[in-house]
C-alpha cells in the first residue's frame, strides 16, 4: 500500500510488483531518452522466505517512484495519476519526498527528508 501526501491531502493506493513493472514500461515509452530508473528484481520466493529481501526490495520500489517523480515528463502523466489513484481534486503528483509505501504491499515509507 502507497501512502500518498500532497499538502493537507493523503489517500492511499494498493499496487503490485507487477503494477510497478507496467509503470515503468509506461515510463519507457513517455520519455524513450530519459534514463528510467531500473526495479528490483523479482523472486517467486523471497517473500515467503526472506524478510530481509522483502525490505530491501520495498525500499527499492519506493527508491523507484522517487526517482521517477524527479523527471518532469513522468511525475504529472496520465499513466502515474492512475498508478497513484490521483482523485480528480488533487494535485498531479506528490512532491519527492512525501508519501510512501506500507509493507504489507512490497513497498515502504519514504526515507526522511535530508
């Protein structure tokens, strides 16, 4: 689960590794000449086995949508309103920085402001 805040306003949004990978496949064809941050790999039994694993890929999932809300052509597109589960009242895109995602869904909180 993603928690998102943009100012006063907070939801939340379920996604999947796979929802992750779409994402990203997205990102791919908007901005072909960008640099698309990379997802960590996927394993059928790290999270049956590993709890380690599964927080090192959650805080890499999270790294992900950071990274990608750092490049203009991608923080405000259709394709990550409908990732995010934007309602039609908010702001396109959470600021980096703000948000985050729960455990219980492969990614984590995002790590304190520097």
């Amino acid at each position: 689960t993603i928690h998102i805040r943009c100012g006063q306003h907070e939801w939340t949004a379920s996604r999947r590794y796979s929802e992750f990978a779409q994402l990203r496949d997205a990102f791919v064809r908007i901005a072909p000449s960008d640099p698309i941050p990379l997802l960590p790999p996927k394993s059928c039994w790290g999270r049956i086995l590993d709890e380690q694993y599964l927080e090192r890929r959650k805080l890499a999932l999270e790294a992900f949508l950071h990274e990608s809300m750092s490049h203009r052509n991608l923080c405000g597109s259709s394709e990550v309103r409908a990732f995010l589960q934007v309602p039609d009242e908010e702001p396109p895109a959470p600021p980096v920085g703000e948000g985050g995602i729960d455990d219980d869904d492969d990614v984590p909180p995002p790590p304190p402001p520097a």
